[in-house]
C-alpha cells in the first residue's frame, strides 16, 4: 500500500515487543520419536501448572493444581530440564532441542478461532477516481497475491466494509420498496399488468441519472443510491397520472385515440411536478461549500432522473400501453382459439404453443445456461455472432416459420372441414 503516494498512515495490529524462545528438534531428538506439539504440551504443563481436579467451596468452585516450585524456574530451566522418551529413559532437553531468540508479538487477536491481522491507512479523498483505482488494485491484485503466496484469507473493512453494508441493505430496500408500489397499483388498478406499464420507467430514470453524474464528473457513490429511492416515487406518480388518463379515456374511445387525448392533456402536470422538484433542487448544483458536495450526488440523481424521467413516462408509457394492448389481442384471440369448435383445430394451437416454447429453450434458454448455442444450431452466418444475439434471431426466425406453417395447417383443416360439410 505504501507504494500509492495517495495513502497514508499505514499500520498493522502487530506489536513487534516481545522477545520469545523459538525450539526446534534436532535429529537426535526426532530419532528419540519426540514430535514438537508433544514437547510444546510438556513445557506448558511445567511452566504453567496442570489443574489437577476441581471441588466445590460454598457457591463457587475451587481447583487444585499441580506446578513446580519457584526455585525450579530459574534462568537454566531449559539446560537442566530432563524429557522422558518414549521408551521411559529420560534425556536433557538441551540434546533434543535447539534454542533461537526472536522477536515475537505482544498480542494475537482472534476472530472465532482465527489468527487476525488488521492492516489500516487513510485514502485521500481529493481524487475519488483514484482512490476507486487503488481499492480495486487492493482487491484484484494486491490481496490476491498475498492470500496465493501466504496461505491466508482477507476481507476489506471500514469504509469498504460499511459501503458493502449499505448497498445490500439499500439492494433489499429497493426491492422491498418495488414489491410495494406493485402491490398497491394492482390493487387500484385491479390487474397483474398494468402496474409493470407504470413501474417501467424506473429504469429509464437511471440513464438520466448516469447522464448527470458523467456531465458534472461525479462518481456514483451511496449517496447515489439513496437519490435513486427517492427518486423511484417520485418518477412513479407522473406514470400513474397519464396511465390513470388514459385508462379514463379508453373508456368511450379507441385506445389510440385515448393515448394520444391522455398524453396531452397530462403534458402539463406532469411538467409541473417534474419542473418544480428540478428547480428546487438545482441550486444546490451549483454551491461549492464542502457540506453541499455530500448532498451533490443525491441532487445530480434526483435533478437529472427526475428530468430525463418526465420526457420518457410521456414517451415510453405511451407506447407500453400501446404494446400492451396489442399483446392482449393476441392472448385474447389465443384463448379464443383454444375454445374453437373445431378440435384439430385446438389441438394444432395447443402443439404449436409446446413448439414455441420449446424452440425457446433451445435457443434461448440454452444459451442463457451455458453461454454458448447449440452445436447443431452452430451455422456459419451465426458464428461471428455473439451467441446471445445468434440466439435470439435463430428464435425469430423459427417462431416466424412456425407461424407460417400453424396458419397453412389451420388453413387447410378449416377448408377441409367447410368441404366436407358442403358435400
């Protein structure tokens, strides 16, 4: 991390302080089948005392333990400490053992059970690009190779930790926040449906967001994040305006012509709500105080989404509800179909359906599993293509083959069935 002039104030949580004596067996001692762990339980039980039994003693609990007098632990222990072999013969420990001196750490912090290593150091916040730049170095190559070289595990902390924090809850915020809207608008719209047409231009709204954050080189941040709830109820009353409109319109018109009446005659609240939250909050774009530069990514995703929002519910909810509507037709004229009273007829509606969707899968669906198309699907115009896409037109244009081939069949049923009962 020092080799980023931008951090400062590096430091870890080990206290290199105290002096401690580090054993290691000689062959002699391995020979004598002594293992280290073994030796490490022995010079702990005559260093430390072993408790020997424990007897209650009134409310408490009292133990008893066996140690070796103080006059034992003297600067020579370990010279004169005789280890018994495995066979029962006793030798010095100085024969087994060599002794090295080496610094050793005061403290070692655990965290269930694990060795803990806190490493720190101050980002300076005068370049956010750059330190977005040094924390993706830290996690993409930096810890990486020392977890690879190590043995060890890392997780990042502090701010990084707390961001991750808030954009899970922000995440589970959001959906629980969506999965409200939708509710309330099916129940008031008493439909399934209509409340995705409303709830569409949510997303739009984020490429005003984007748009803004690139114009004023402002990164997005969780400040960001909390424009963008805000922004999301905002954006979703002027939807429910028009569509409520237009709704009102279809009633003793034609849906286009309820569209295009709705749409305009919405212009102008829909303008006005937009236009005074954006001016409101406008100046404060422009302030360049240090307090107004927390606030500014929250101002730049509220002015902007708000802003590109009220041109796109005007635009896309329209044509939504257009498609809407033409979708409905063709379900309608399905469900139709399925009832017809010719029954070759219901049954090649019902196969076609089963084809479809299972074209879908094979194509699609595949492609979205493994990443990659079918091997038999594999042509040579396709192959250049990105599978996603080859995908997608394989699916078009066989579900247009289909189609061709449904209508020749049904075609040919009904008029052999008209024939049949003329004759």
């Amino acid at each position: 991390m020092l080799r980023f002039p931008e951090v400062s104030a590096v430091e870890d949580s080990l206290s290199y302080d105290k002096e401690e004596l580090v054993l290691e067996l000689t062959p002699q001692g391995k020979a004598l089948g002594f293992t280290i762990d073994a030796l490490g339980t022995v010079l702990r039980h005559r260093l430390g005392g072993i408790e020997a039994a424990t007897y209650p003693e009134g409310p408490r609990s009292a133990a008893i333990r066996v140690e070796l007098p103080e006059t034992e632990l003297t600067a020579d222990f370990l010279e004169r400490m005789q280890m018994r072999t495995p066979d029962g013969e006793y030798v010095p420990l100085a024969d087994i053992v060599s002794v090295t001196r080496d610094t050793g750490f005061a403290t070692v912090r655990r965290e269930n059970g694990l060795r803990l290593i806190s490493v720190t150091g101050d980002i300076s916040e005068d370049s956010p690009e750059r330190a977005s730049e040094i924390m993706q170095a830290l996690q993409d190559e930096i810890l990486p190779k020392i977890a690879a070289e190590r043995q060890v595990d890392w997780r990042m902390s502090g701010l990084s930790e707390q961001e991750s924090d808030f954009l899970t809850d922000a995440r589970n915020g959001l959906i629980l926040v969506l999965l409200g809207i939708y509710l309330t608008l099916a129940w008031v719209f008493a439909s399934w449906t209509r409340p995705l047409v409303v709830m569409s231009i949510i997303p739009f709204g984020l490429v005003g967001t984007i748009y803004g954050h690139a114009l004023w080189d402002v990164p997005l941040s969780m400040f960001t994040v909390v424009g963008l709830l805000g922004m999301t109820g905002i954006i979703i009353n002027d939807s429910i305006v028009l569509v409520t409109q237009i709704d009102e319109y279809a009633s003793d018109r034609g849906i286009f012509d309820a569209i295009i009446d709705g749409a305009a005659d919405r212009l102008r609240p829909v303008f006005l709500t937009t236009a005074t939250t954006v001016l409101g909050l406008a100046p404060l774009l422009y302030e360049r105080s240090q307090d107004a530069q927390f606030l500014k990514p929250t101002v730049i995703t509220l002015v902007y989404g708000l802003g590109f929002g009220m041109v796109l519910v005007l635009m896309v909810v329209p044509a939504l509800i257009a498609v809407q509507h033409d979708i409905g037709r063709r379900v309608g004229a399905f469900r139709r179909g399925l009832r017809f009273r010719h029954g070759r007829v219901r049954a090649l509606m019902v196969a076609a359906l089963a084809v479809i969707l299972g074209w879908l899968g094979a194509t699609m669906g595949y492609v979205a599993a493994t990443g990659e198309l079918l091997p038999a699907f594999v042509l040579p115009g396709l192959a250049a293509l990105p599978p996603l896409t080859a995908a997608l037109l394989l699916f078009i244009a066989g579900a247009a083959l289909g189609v061709v081939v449904i209508w020749v069949l049904a075609s040919l049923i009904l008029g052999l069935g008209r024939r049949g009962r003329a004759a």
